[in-house]
C-alpha cells in the first residue's frame, strides 16, 4: 500500500512538469540498519518512447558522506536488494509515466548518497539525481541488554541402515549386478564345457578310450546294483577303439566273430584271447549268466586299458 501511495505522490507532483527528465523518491530519508527502504525511479515517456535501463541485480552502491576531518574508508558499502527490481507504466492525462522500483536495506551505520544512474530513450540519456539516505542503529532499552546473534544448528543425527530403504534407493544397480553375475557364471560353464570338449577332440584315440573307462570306473555302477551296466558299457568303449583301431566294425558282431575279425588283422594270439575274455565276461553279465564281484569289474578296467595301449604299440610299429 505504501507503494502505490508514493506513485499516487509523484504522479501529483510531476504532472504539471513537461520537460522529460528523471527523478528519485525515497519512502524513507532515515531507517535503521536492516529496515527496509524502496527507491522509486520516476520518469514521463513521449509518444511511443521505450525505454532502456539496466536493471542491477544484487546492490546498489554507495558513497559514505564524510565529516569534517574524517578520512575515507576503503570499505565497499551498498544497498543490498531485497526484491527483484520491478517497472511498471501508467497512464496518466494521456502521457506515460514509468515507475521502477527497488526494495532493499543496508547493514552500515552512517550518510550516504545513493549515486545518480541513468536510462536511454530514442538514444538520448536521461540521468536521474542522487539521493541521500541515513542509516541508523537501533537504539538501545533501558535496563536491556543488547547481545550479539548466535547462531545455533541442530545436529541432525545418523541415519539408521534400512536393508529396505537400500534396496529401494539401489535396486537399478542391485538388479544389474545380479544380471551380470549370472551371465558371468552361464559364459565360464559354456567356456568350461567348449574347452573340455576341446580337450578331448585334441585327445589321440588311445587317450580317449583310456580316459573313457577310467571315467566308467568312477561312476562305481557296481555299488548301487548296476554292475550290468557297467559291464554293458565297458563292452561298448572297447569294441568301439578296436573299431576304431583296426578299421573293422565289431559293435554288432559277436564275441566269436570279433574274434575271427582280430584274427585276420594278424594280432597276437595273447592280445585276441585277453580282449574275447573281456567280450566274453561282458556278455555273461549281460545275459544274467554271471555275477562278478567288484574287484573283478576293476582287473577288467585294468586289462581294457593295457589291451589299448598294446595295440596301439602295434599298429605303430607296423605303420
């Protein structure tokens, strides 16, 4: 309300004046340190003028007025602004008067001049007079103490671990880790499977067969009532690597004409009669004619594995 008192004011002042010049009206010559205090710039505009003025954005600066005998202070001293700076223009007996304002305050004791400033319109500078303003301290009651302000802060305390609130600020990641883990542990297993695979492919016929029965002898099928089976497969990695070995197909011969077929290769009488022996134990297994004990089934790994490496031994040596 104060504000538009003072506008109400000027326009009453000024608007018997037709030479277009600037003016400054403070609501208060004398405050106290932190009162507040509104400087108005005041000017009447011609048909169609715009006017250009910058605006300052923090403070305003001030001049301290000296004493007599009083040196000057290097200090800075300004008025700091409270409000953004606001303009307006009304209409007053069909001219226009623009208004602009700024409300700020100052924290030094003493008289200063508020320094005159200046717009352009229609590039023509237009310079607005100084003021000058007194800024006093509070005065001190009777019987009151003055005290400084203490500022005070309030220790705000540690915050207890939430494993509910930490899953809702990091889940993103939470989510992500465990996505990457198991990729990370499907990549090693398929990895871990390629290179064994590999590792075998590499392997000479000799070594595969070997490592095959010795990985039948690991399953230990004797000891959960499956001795048939291992026997069964023991036939089968050994009439496979003859196969293999000699060119021949024995996996669906009988141990008889397994036998004429090794003959014929020209082997040792010992080497075909040791391998019919295993033929011969796997079938009698297999067809419930015979139950061996487990060291049997072991003395029969160990005789596989020989007759592979002897016929391996031969087939070199003819090569």
């Amino acid at each position: 309300m104060r504000k538009y008192i003072y506008i109400i004011f000027t326009l009453l002042f000024f608007s018997f004046g037709r030479a277009q010049t600037g003016s400054l009206i403070i609501d208060k010559n004398e405050i106290f340190v932190g009162e507040k205090v509104m400087l108005t710039y005041h000017l009447t505009l011609g048909k169609d003028q715009k006017i250009n003025f910058k605006a300052l954005q923090k403070a305003i600066p001030l001049k301290r007025n000296l004493k007599e005998n009083e040196k000057a202070k290097k200090e800075s001293i300004s008025l700091e602004l409270l409000n953004p700076f606001s303009d307006t223009v009304i209409v007053v007996s069909g001219r226009d008067e623009w208004f602009g304002s700024y409300t700020a305050t100052c924290w030094d004791e003493g008289s200063f001049t508020i320094p005159n400033t200046s717009v352009i319109i229609d590039n023509k500078k237009i310079d607005f007079p100084n003021a000058v303003l007194k800024v006093k301290l509070v005065k001190a009651i009777k019987g009151k103490d003055i005290y400084d302000i203490k500022e005070s802060f309030v220790k705000i305390p540690d915050a207890t671990f939430s494993l509910k609130q930490f899953y809702k600020d990091y889940k993103v990641w939470i989510y992500s880790i465990f996505a990457l883990l198991i990729i990370l542990f499907i990549y090693l297993k398929w990895k871990k499977k390629v290179i064994g695979i590999e590792e075998i492919e590499d392997l000479s016929l000799k070594d595969k067969t070997i490592l095959a029965i010795e990985n039948l002898d690991k399953l230990k099928m004797w000891s959960d009532g499956r001795l048939k089976e291992h026997y069964v497969e023991l036939s089968f990695i050994m009439r496979s690597y003859l196969s293999s070995r000699f060119r021949i197909n024995l996996l669906e011969k009988t141990t008889y004409e397994s036998k004429l077929l090794l003959t014929q290769k020209a082997l040792n009488k010992d080497v075909i009669e040791t391998i019919v022996e295993i033929l011969d134990l796997s079938d009698m297994v297999k067809f419930a004619k015979s139950t061996p004990e487990e060291i049997t089934a072991l003395r029969m790994s160990v005789i596989s594995k020989k007759i592979v490496e002897t016929t391996t031994q031969l087939v070199e040596e003819d090569v």
